[in-house]
C-alpha cells in the first residue's frame, strides 16, 4: 500500500471569481493580506475572506500551496500571462 502527499485532482478546471483571482494575481507577487486590500480597495477582512475562498477553491491550507496550486492548474504562468 502506497499513500501519496499530492493533491487530488479534479475533475475539470478551476473557476475563480474575479476578486479571488486578483487577490492571487498579487499574492503571487509577494504582497501581505494588508497591501492586497490597499491595492483592491478592500478590508483586511475582506481579503482574509477572500483568500479562505481562495484556498478552499484549490484544496490548499496556505499561501505559499495556494501559488504553487495556482501554477499546477495553470492559473498562473511564469510569463505573467
């Protein structure tokens, strides 16, 4: 019996509503839950909200399996596109 620390696939691509891709979008470049909202012209907590989302929409716990998830899936590409 093998187990296996990867994440289930799923069964099609995932769909972000648009603020959670945003809030991505800049999670990805590094910036704090603070310096999301500021950038978006969102609370703190609206960001928080957003990223629990976020994480629940890709089967992570954390920022840093949330960017990593988002490359896997293809929601984020080196080339920024």
């Amino acid at each position: 019996m093998t187990t296996t620390t990867e994440p289930p696939t799923t069964a099609g691509p995932v769909e972000l509503p648009w603020r959670e891709r945003e809030c991505l979008d800049l999670l990805a470049r590094g910036l704090t839950n603070r310096q999301i909202g500021r950038e978006l012209h969102l609370s703190t907590d609206a960001v928080k909200t957003r990223m629990s989302r976020l994480y629940r929409s890709l089967g992570v716990h954390n920022r840093a399996h949330a960017v990593v998830r988002a490359y896997e899936l293809g929601l984020l590409t080196l080339d920024g596109a």
